[in-house]
C-alpha cells in the first residue's frame, strides 16, 4: 500500500506539473436523492451474456435507476430473456428491433428513449461493478460542468476478477483541454463505453455518427468534450470488458493500420471546425509517429510482419510529410538497413525495445491514474 502512494504522490506531481493539467480532488461522499440514471444495453445475439449485465445494472446502490435493453433482431434468445427481466423488474423495457439496423442506430434508438438525468451506455457482454453509476454520478453532482465521467475498465473472460470499489481520487479536466490531451496523445482513452454521460448534453450534441462505426465512441467523446468538462473517477474500477471471440471491435476491426485510419477519421469528424486546425495537425503528428513505432514494432518483432512496413510508412508520409525527418523515421531505416535477423540481434536495438516497452507501461500507469 505504501508503495502505491507513493507512486500515486510521484504520478499526481508529474500530472500537475504538465501545462493545461486537470484538477485532481479527493471525493466527496454526499448524502442526497438519488440520480436518476437510464442505462442503455444495446444487444444483437448476446442472450448468454445479458443476464450478468443486466443484473449488475438492477443491483446497483445510490441510484435510481432504468434501464432500456435494445434487441437488434437477434436470432438467438436475447428478446426471450431481456422479456424475462421485463416481467419481474417494471424498471427494465425492451425495444426489439423490426430488422437487424447496425449498432450504431442500435445505440441511437435507445439514447434517444432516455429519460434519466445521466444515462450510460453499457454493451450486453459486458458488467458494470458495484456501485460505479453512484460514484459517477456524484461527481457529477458536485461538479455541474462536467458533461461526462468514466472510469477505468478491467477485462475478463468468463469469472469476474476483484474490483476496486472505493474512489481514490477525482480528476475534472476542462473539455477543451482534455480534447488537447487526446490530440498529443492521437487516440481513445475509454477504453469501452464506461462513462456516464449527462442527458443535457447528450441533448445538444446529438448521438452517435452512422458514417463512424468503428471510431464513433472517440467522435462522441471529443464532441461531449468540446462543450463540457470532463471527469474521471480515479483509483477505482467502473466496469468489467469481456473479452471473447466475438467481440466486434476484434472481429471486424482488427488490424492496426485500420485502427489508425478510423482513428484519424474520428478526429477528423470531431475538428471539422476551422478553429480546430491546429489541433488536427496535431494528431495528424501523433498518428504518423504512432505508425513508424508500430512499424519498428512489427519489424523487430513480428516474422511476418516486414510486409506491412511500406503501409506504415506510406500512411505516416500522407498525415505528416515531415515525418520523414523524424527520429522514429531514421529508427526504422537503420532497423532496415541491418536487415530483420541482424537488428534482431543487436543489442542497442534490443535496448532501445527494451525502453520502449518500459515507457509503454509507465504511459499504462499514468492512464490508469490520470484517465489521459
């Protein structure tokens, strides 16, 4: 435990000492009326998993609250069971979908029946942990700028691990600097769909984009962001991600590069707005960097992985031609010119892998306490 502090106590200056950094408080514990929170379960044939999600929805503390299940015409039991739940709990209702329509207009039809004060959009595979739309929401209580709040996501396959139930800390960003952050960093930092997001501004910026639906999360989150405050609940663990075979985020956009071009494109879609070129010059940066680091990733470790070297760089020149000067560029040619088997064996490349690997897990560490 002391170990922990003490890196928290390290992690929280070096947060603070970063320009347009967030505000980090400790949370608050108010008695008041509950808030009233509708929960959206989108589902298409995920009838095994939605009765662990639903009654970790039902059994949630401090709340008020609804829930709407939203059946995309499966062909499995899902409508027979949300219906199950729909006759014992008069706080459950159930959409069924006429045809299948996609999941974004999925999400859309029940964000749109929404009547609570927050609302929380949770996929049927997935479990919220106890108490997570309580801890949200009184942040969001206290602080009424704030349009949305997540928290950190742990994944699982089939048994449920611990979770961290006592909030440690409170992180509220400005939306315009959170939306900066995002930028230099050129990716989603919600890991799902685990933020409670207030029915105000769902209202004023509208739901999720049909044209985006690999990246169309980031674009609702940069969007919320560019009208409100952000907040995070720190130190705690909001929700539990399954992993399966199923997963759509693994089955139809698996690949790196793709993840790179959707992201662009959320971005693209969010920063449309003139005001907003320099911060898409940023991205456009971080995405070219990001590439040529996955580039000498896939080179240094991955045998069959030289062949997508030229995609890399190619989709690296299109965002940013100066990338070509950069050190990451010089990094992955000089990797080249040894050839694959002889920079795998030099130590300096083995080094520079080695830090590479290290900072990745002190950005994970930093995520996890900060959100960003």
């Amino acid at each position: 435990m002391a170990r922990a502090s003490m890196l928290d106590l390290v992690l929280q200056k070096l947060v603070a000492s970063r320009r347009g950094s967030p505000r980090i408080l400790r949370p608050l514990h108010v008695e008041s009326a509950p808030a009233r929170v509708s929960v959206v379960v989108p589902c298409y044939n995920y009838g095994r998993f939605l009765p662990d999600c639903l009654k970790s929805i039902l059994t949630q503390e401090g709340v008020d609250v609804d829930i709407i299940v939203v059946d995309d015409a499966s062909t499995d039991q899902s409508s027979q069971i949300a219906r199950r739940f729909t006759d014992a709990d008069s706080r459950v209702k159930l959409i069924r979908n006429s045809r299948n329509k996609g999941h974004i207009e999925t999400y859309n039809i029940g964000l749109a029946q929404a009547t609570g004060t927050y609302v929380f959009l949770l996929s049927a595979d997935d479990v919220l942990t106890p108490g997570a739309l309580a801890r949200a929401a009184t942040l969001m209580e206290m602080h009424p700028t704030v349009g949305f709040a997540y928290g950190w996501s742990v994944p699982f396959t089939s048994i449920l691990p611990p979770a961290r139930t006592e909030a440690r800390r409170w992180t509220v960003w400005d939306g315009k600097q959170w939306v900066s952050a995002l930028c230099r960093r050129g990716g989603n930092v919600i890991r799902s769909s685990d933020a409670l997001i207030r029915r105000s501004v769902l209202e004023e910026i509208g739901g999720y984009r049909k044209d985006l639906p690999h990246s169309g999360d980031l674009e609702w989150w940069l969007r919320a962001a560019l009208v409100s405050d952000v907040g995070i609940v720190g130190g705690v663990d909001q929700m539990f991600y399954r992993l399966h075979g199923s997963n759509m985020s693994r089955v139809q956009y698996g690949t790196t590069l793709i993840n790179l071009e959707e992201t662009k494109r959320a971005f693209d879609a969010a920063l449309s707005a003139a005001q907003n070129l320099d911060l898409r010059r940023i991205v456009y940066q971080t995405l070219a960097r990001h590439a040529l680091h996955f580039a000498i990733a896939d080179f240094m470790s991955d045998p069959g992985g030289s062949g997508r070297i030229d995609s890399y760089k190619s989709f690296a020149l299109r965002l940013d031609p100066e990338v070509a000067e950069s050190r990451e560029w010089a990094a992955l040619e000089r990797r080249r010119k040894a050839g694959i088997e002889s920079a795998r064996r030099n130590p300096i490349f083995l080094g520079r892998e080695q830090v590479r690997m290290f900072s990745g897990k002190l950005g994970w560490r930093l995520w996890r306490f900060t959100g960003m």
